[in-house]
C-alpha cells in the first residue's frame, strides 16, 4: 500500500507555527517521492485558521475542535486523533521536535511500538521508507537512520526544510475530537507568561546570545537593544542562566534548546561545547568576546576581539545609524 | 513518598570522546561513562523531596552488565538502591523496546513518582518519559521546572516551562515527570555518601525476569543508522581587532553582504 504520511500542526497564540508549515512540507515531499498521499492534521480549541494555512502545503487538513486542549496539556487530546487517523490507514506521522511533539511522538511509541526517527535534520525518500539525518553525542557525529516498517515516526528539527506552499490549497475537513484522551489528560491550572519570553528562540531567524561576559541581570540590556534592533530573540548560555541573570527558557546548549537560526550573534559567549551542540548549525555566527582564545572562535564566520559593553553599543548606534540612512 | 529515577548511563560529554564504532552503534569503550546529565537533575529533586518528606529514593537502569559502576555514582548522591536491566539481547535497543522493557521494570517496583531526564546527552531524542507514562497507563507531566507532590491530595502539581514562561500543570499520583535542569543543580556525593553506596543493593534483571516478548529476536529493531559521518566542519572565519567603532562598522557591513540586516 502506498504510504499516508501524517503532518502535526502545532498552534501558538492562535497561528500555526512556522516549524508546522516546514513539517507539512517534509511530509509532503516525502509523500511524492513515495507515490503516496500526505494529510495534515491541526488539534486546537479553535484550529480553523492555523488548519486553513496547513491546507496551504497539503491536499487534506483533518481540523479537531477539542475544547479540551484548551485548559489540557495537548499531547493526549492530539495523540488521540492521531492515533483514529492511524486507524484510518496513516502510515507515518510527521511532527516538530518541540515539548509537545516529543511528548506526543514519545506516547506514540509507547502505544504503538511503532519506531521512532528522532531530531531530523533533513530526510528524503529511499524506496521503502524515510531516510533522515540527524545529529547525535552532542553534535559530534550525524547519522543516516531508517525504519525496518512500513510505518513509524520522526521528528523534525526548525530548519530541516524550507516551508514551501503546495501549488493549490487543499481541503479542510473539520471533526469532532475523539471522546477520551490517549493518556491520561493533564489539567493546566494557570499558564504563566515571563518578561521577555514572548517570541520562540527555535522559530526565530536571528538570535542574540549574552554569555558569562554579560556578567549581571543589567548586562543583558544591551543584548536585548541588539535582538530589538536585528528582529531577533534573546538567548543565553548555561553560565548565564546558573548565575540566575535570565530564564532556563532562554538556553541554548545540550541541557537547554537546539537552535537553527539564519544569524547567531553571541557577546561575551565562550562557546564552551555544552553551548555549541545547541548553536553550531546556525547559517551564520558572528561573536564578540575579550578573550582572543575563546573557543567560540572556532565555529565564527566572524570573530571580533573585543569588549562586548563597547563593541555592543557601537553595533547598535551603528544599526540605528543606518536605518536613519 | 517513593521516587523511581530513570538513570542512564552515557559516555562524558566533558571528555569529548564520544565516537560511534564501524557498526554505527555507540563506542561504549571510547570514553568514559557518567550519569546522564539531566537525570542528575531529577536525582537531585527527588533527593530533596525525599528528604523533606520522608521516603525512599531507588534508580532504575536499563545498560549493559557494567553500568554498575556508573549507578553506584548515584547511589552515592543519595538513592537507597538500584534496579539494573541487562541483557545480550538487548544490546543495540531501538526505543520502542528501550520503552517497553523500563516500563516492565517500573511496574514491578511500587512508586509515587517516576522521574526521567527530559532527555539524554548521547541520543537526544527526549521519549522515553512520555512513552514509558504512556506504556504504563500514568499521566506525564513533562518538562519539569518545579515539583510539588502532595501527600495528603495524592497529586502532583509541576510547573512545565512552556515558549513562553511555564504553565502549571497537575496530575494524581503516581505519575511519570520528565526533569530538567531548571530543577536546580546536582549535589556532589559526599564522602559518606561514596562510602554507603559500596554496600547498597543493585538488583540486576534480565529479560526473562521481566516477561516474555519485551524484545524483538536477533535484533530486529524498528530502526536502524545506515550511515555516519562527522559533522562538515565550518570554513576559517574572519577576525577583527580593531577600535569599537571600527569592528562595529566592519561587522554591520559583514551583517549587510549576507543580507542578515
């Protein structure tokens, strides 16, 4: 049978988010090169516009209205439908690499055996299932992996793919969510919003990262100036997270996010390898630190040896200088 | 209050060793052998709830025969004792049976509370908490910044850092909670501690200990590296020393030519 592969749509903030439209579009390649069909599918209070831009990339769109999800956290109310639409021949489910697609992706193994293709950072079709590339022991090694099924799982990386929009808009096909969840639902007592955390480091294209060098909770005002003035997102190290200077949601490294974006701008950031398996992929990186021997060095396109609290401001009245231009 | 921790052991990242053999299978001998990193952090939680509310804190590891060595660095942080799954026939494992064969683990071990990593140093893929819950019919609560079980309601309530802050989530007990460093950092064993942990117990169970068809015969897993190679590395980049102004206008033109502004 021809495979069926299934894209996850995730929603934040009533949109679909960007590593959606990027999953939609792996699956969709996948299912070309594989003579089969993609569907995609959006679980959401209301997921009639995030599902309406999914339709953008896929010929099908199941949209669930599930209430649910709204005050539950969402991986059993999605891992519920995804599982009617395994029932209903999908042979392979696409989902982003997020908190929730992990969960989701992980509760799929556990009550399907089906296998699991874990962090991909690209894949392509090789005659009888997904091939994908991802990046293992820290950054150290990438490997090829495959399913020995005919069915299974994988998890995509921001940036694996361009989001490219399918030639024609597809269907929406709108249904009741399944009566009970597939785990156990998890009620959300209270959804807590911090300062500065509004935008997501692994959906932004520019992110700029204060390290140990920052040296207090004050120093990172110049690296928010910078990310204001680049469009981009703040970010930190585990230094400066330990020293208690800025969220852990803000971490990039092995025991923080894994970020892919088109600039990474690090002040006063060593580049300690905990730091680099989250950041080395980026298209371009661009560092300032003091020390002409930080490690950081070896992974910068561009490495400028100097103080970051006068290299900083200089950076920025250079910016505002040429956007007056 | 009884707290399971799922504790892997993985080579050091710190040692920079970690190398895949000719199979494309970790080169266990390669470098030397730690406690995952982020179980470390739900050790140190359950270690802490344990001790302000009484209980018992055991691990449960699924490694080859000589991963002992590395779980007793755990015990010596303050677990009582160890459950250790080996077997040949497990060598290799894919998830779906790394899965299913900690679940089966767990379920013979009676607990309020099963604490996992939120993912491991060597792999990465960060399922194993969400599908053992799963296996096991338990709420997840993933994520974890914070956790607060209360006996006398029998649930647990965590707080689950989300894009954008943290929610607050809750669940009855048991329940699985996948750790993360926001959790606050590992204790180092103390000397007391090294020297108890000589003498606590690590049970070993094999496959058959557990129950039938856990695994898939000879290594037939769901899925398998056909490939490996080192990451490409980057091209030589460029240095500027210069004056503030100067590296700042010469960075902004590098930003300009690569259309990043």
């Amino acid at each position: 049978m021809p495979p069926l592969i299934l894209a996850v749509g995730e929603v934040a903030d009533g949109t679909l988010t960007r590593l959606s439209t990027e999953v939609a579009t792996l699956a969709r390649s996948l299912a070309e090169a594989a003579g089969g069909s993609a569907v995609g599918l959006v679980v959401d209070a209301a997921p009639d516009a995030a599902a309406a831009e999914l339709a953008m990339y896929l010929p099908r769109v199941v949209a669930v209205a599930s209430p649910d999800t709204a005050g539950e956290v969402w991986a059993p109310r999605a891992v519920a439908e995804v599982r009617r639409l395994v029932d209903e021949g999908v042979s392979h489910v696409v989902l982003g690499a997020t908190a929730d697609g992990r969960d989701a992706a992980g509760a799929l193994v556990g009550l399907t055996g089906w296998g699991l293709l874990a962090n991909a950072d690209g894949a392509g079709w090789d005659g009888e299932g997904p091939v994908t590339v991802s990046s293992v022991l820290g950054g150290k090694a990438i490997v090829r992996s495959t399913l020995t099924a005919p069915a299974g799982i994988v998890t995509v990386r921001p940036g694996a793919v361009a989001a490219e929009p399918a030639a024609g808009a597809g269907a929406v096909e709108s249904r009741q969510p399944a009566a009970e969840p597939a785990t156990p639902a998890v009620p959300v007592l209270d959804r807590v919003s911090e300062a500065g955390a509004e935008a997501s480091l692994e959906e932004a294209r520019i992110v700029v990262v204060g390290g140990r060098g920052v040296g207090s909770p004050d120093g990172f005002g110049i690296v928010e100036d910078l990310a204001g003035l680049l469009g981009g997102v703040v970010g930190a190290t585990r230094a400066s997270v330990d020293a208690g200077w800025i969220a852990y949601a803000r971490q990039i490294g092995q025991t923080g996010k894994v970020v892919k974006p088109a600039l990474y701008l690090g002040l006063g950031v060593s580049g300690a390898m905990q730091h680099r398996v989250g950041m080395q992929s980026a298209g371009t990186i661009v560092a300032v630190n003091r020390d002409p021997d930080a490690p950081i060095a070896e992974v910068a396109d561009l490495f400028v040896v100097g103080d970051l609290f006068e290299v900083g401001p200089a950076l920025a009245a250079e910016l505002r200088a040429r956007r007056g231009a | 209050m009884r707290i399971l921790v799922l504790t892997k052991p993985v080579p050091d990242p710190a040692a920079g060793a970690e190398r895949l053999g000719p199979d494309f299978r970790l080169d266990r001998a390669a470098s030397p052998t730690v406690v995952n990193g982020n179980d470390e952090y739900a050790l140190e939680a359950a270690l802490q709830l344990v001790e302000a509310q009484g209980g018992e804190v055991a691990i449960l590891s699924m490694a080859p025969a000589n991963a002992v060595e590395t779980m007793r660095k755990a015990l010596a942080m303050g677990a009582l004792r160890g459950v250790l799954v080996t077997d040949p026939a497990l060598e290799g494992a894919d998830l779906p049976t790394t899965i299913r064969v900690l679940a089966a683990a767990a379920a013979a071990e009676s607990f309020d509370l099963l604490l996992a990593g939120l993912d491991t140093s060597d792999g990465q893929g960060g399922a194993v908490a969400a599908g053992v819950a799963a296996r096991l019919g338990l709420p997840l609560l993933s994520n974890a910044a914070s956790i607060e079980p209360d006996v006398a309601t029998g649930r647990v309530r965590v707080r689950r850092i989300s894009a954008k802050g943290y929610d607050v989530i809750e669940a009855p007990m048991p329940a699985v909670v996948s750790c993360t460093q926001a959790l606050g950092a590992p204790r180092y064993p103390s000397l007391k501690g090294i020297m108890a942990a000589r003498s606590r117990e690590i049970a070993t169970r094999s496959l058959a200990d557990l129950g039938d068809g856990l695994a898939p015969g000879g290594g037939a897993w769901a899925t398998r590296v056909v490939g490996a190679e080192k990451p490409p590395a980057r091209a030589a980049g460029r240095v500027v020393k210069a004056p503030p102004a100067d590296a700042a206008r010469e960075l902004a033109d590098f930003l300009a030519d690569r259309r990043l502004i």
